[in-house]
C-alpha cells in the first residue's frame, strides 16, 4: 500500500516538473526570440527600442485593439463547437491566447497543437481530440470568408504589383465560402467516396454543418470584427510611429499577411513575421526606419497581448473552477 501511494506521489511530482520544464523552455525561447528582434531593431535602424519615437497613446489604443482582436476571435471559436458540450468563453479566449502567443516563435502551425492542448488541460471540458480538431478546421473556414470583404477592398484600393497575392486571398475566401456551402452534400462527390479517410472527414463535417448554420453565421461576425480590429489596430500603430492614419495601407498589409500565412512553411515564428511585414512596407514605398519598427512593434504588441489574454482566460477559467466546487457540496 505504502509503495502504490510513494508510486502515485512520485508519478505526479513528474508529471508537474514536466510541464514546469516545458513552460521554463517556451518562456526562454520567446524571451531569446524577443531579445533577437531588439537586436536587430538596433543595428538595422537608429533607435535602440522599436517604440523609442512612438505616440504612447496611440500605442495603448493600438494594444487594446489588438486584444479586442483576440477576445472576438475567441467568441468566434466559441460559436463552432456543439452547443451541449461547448467550452465557456474564458477556456477559450486561454486556449487562442495561449496559441497566438507561442505562433510567434513556433513555425509550421506548431500553435494548432498549443491551442488543442491548453484547452484539453484546462477543467471542465468535456470534447474529444476529434472534435476540437475539428472546430479548428471550421474555424480556419470560417475565418477566411470572414476576411473576404477586407480583401475584396484591399484587392481594389492596392496597386497592380500586389493584386496576385491579394487575389489569392479572395479566391481562397471564396473556395473556402463553397465548402461551407457544399457541406451538406461533401460525402457525395466521387473523389471524396474514392478516398475512405476523405470520405469519413466528410461526413463528420456533414454531421456539423446541418446543426451549425447559425453558429457559423454568428462566428463570422465575431471573426470579421476580429480582423477589422487587428486592422484598425495596425493602422493607429503606423499612425504612432510618424506614418500618416491610412486604414486602407494597414488593410493591404494586413491582406498581404494573410496571403503568406497561406503556405505553412512561412507561418509563425517572430523574426519570418517580421521580417515579411517590414517587406511588405518597404515595398509599399514607407521608409526603411519605420518599416523595421513597425514589423517589430507589431510582433511585441501581438505577442504581448496574446500572452494577457491567454493570462486572463486562465485565470478566468480557474475561477469558474473553483465557484463550481464550492458551489458543488452546498447543492449536495
């Protein structure tokens, strides 16, 4: 008996330095991820910070925008699970938080798994891996239709060297608006019946789409606030760092980010981030200095904020947590 309860004790005290030493390591990968962007930022321009210059104000409302973003695409997700067994807002505003976050150093979509993680861990919720997987997919699909309009303005505001990438997003907002539309009817199509895994995947989206209308229309409202804030957010910090306000500019960079993050190989990690909204700036004609700072600002405001809001839905959840086991005995 001694032996099974020190075997219990001693299997536990693993398992929690386990994840301590997991949490130091992704702590200090970022920390040294945020370190070389400063660095950079210092040799590349003249300012040793890359919000030395900037409006302080306007980096706040910045910042508060750039959180709005992620509470509304919280929400979103929320709205693509199935009502019975849906996770509460604070699990998920942790989970997108916690994924927005660690997308900033992970490259490949790494952040898929952090975001199915953090929310299996946390208590109360009662969803196989199957089905947050594929809630996730839903909300990708969701996501680009949401985004739709703010391309279809940015393809028509840009000029004729950035329309290519442009329309790939459209068109992949428009391919990704037919699956959703064809998803009653998916498992019919012969290519799909030919493939027993394509097949079954199919069904499984049937089975979603035909109780989840509503739901979609509701999260793509949520998810087009989320990109019209992360947009708005982006303009008022060109705006903080000597850049003239111009939503349509933030809205071609934000567009144009968007058609990189197509291609998974380019997606996450700080310094590709960086390094590819900093071109894309330079190549819209701003100057090299505010090009750089923004690509970097723009990191550590995301970066930042993500961590706040995942810190806030852990440490709502953990409340929720702890009022449903005091509540539990009283109502026994």
């Amino acid at each position: 008996m001694a032996g099974r309860v020190l075997s219990s004790v001693g299997s536990r005290a693993y398992v929690v330095a386990r994840e301590r030493g997991r949490l130091l390591v992704g702590c200090a990968f970022t920390a040294l991820t945020l370190v070389g962007c400063l660095l950079v930022s210092r040799h590349l321009t003249r300012t040793s910070w890359p919000l030395q210059r900037a409006h302080v104000g306007l980096v706040v409302l910045a910042g508060g925008l750039y959180l709005a973003s992620f509470i509304l695409r919280a929400l979103g997700w929320q709205k693509l699970f199935p009502a019975r067994s849906r996770p509460d807002r604070a699990r998920c505003l942790a989970a997108c938080g916690a994924a927005a976050a660690s997308g900033a150093v992970l490259p490949f979509r790494l952040d898929y798994l952090v975001k199915i993680g953090t929310l299996r861990r946390l208590g109360g919720v009662r969803l196989t891996l199957e089905a947050i997987a594929l809630s996730i997919v839903t909300l990708g699909l969701v996501d680009a239709v949401a985004i739709l309009p703010l391309s279809i303005s940015a393809t028509a505001t840009s000029s004729a060297s950035f329309r290519p990438p442009l329309i790939l997003v459209v068109l992949f907002g428009v391919g990704a608006c037919g699956v959703l539309a064809a998803g009653p009817r998916l498992s019919r199509l012969p290519y799909l019946r030919r493939h027993a895994r394509l097949h079954r995947a199919a069904g499984r989206l049937e089975r979603r789409s035909a109780s989840t209308t509503r739901s979609a229309i509701a999260a793509g409202c949520f998810l087009l606030g989320c990109w019209t804030a992360r947009a708005l957010g982006s303009a008022v910090l060109l705006a903080a760092l000597g850049v003239a306000f111009s939503p349509p500019l933030a809205l071609v960079v934000l567009c144009l980010g968007a058609a990189a993050s197509l291609l998974p190989i380019t997606s996450g990690g700080g310094i590709v981030n960086v390094g590819m909204t900093a071109s894309i700036l330079l190549a819209l004609g701003i100057g090299k200095d505010q090009a750089i700072n923004f690509g970097l600002a723009s990191g550590l405001l995301l970066c930042g904020t993500a961590l706040l809001a995942a810190l806030v839905g852990v440490a709502l959840s953990l409340t929720l947590s702890l009022r449903a086991q005091t509540l539990a005995p009283a109502d026994a």
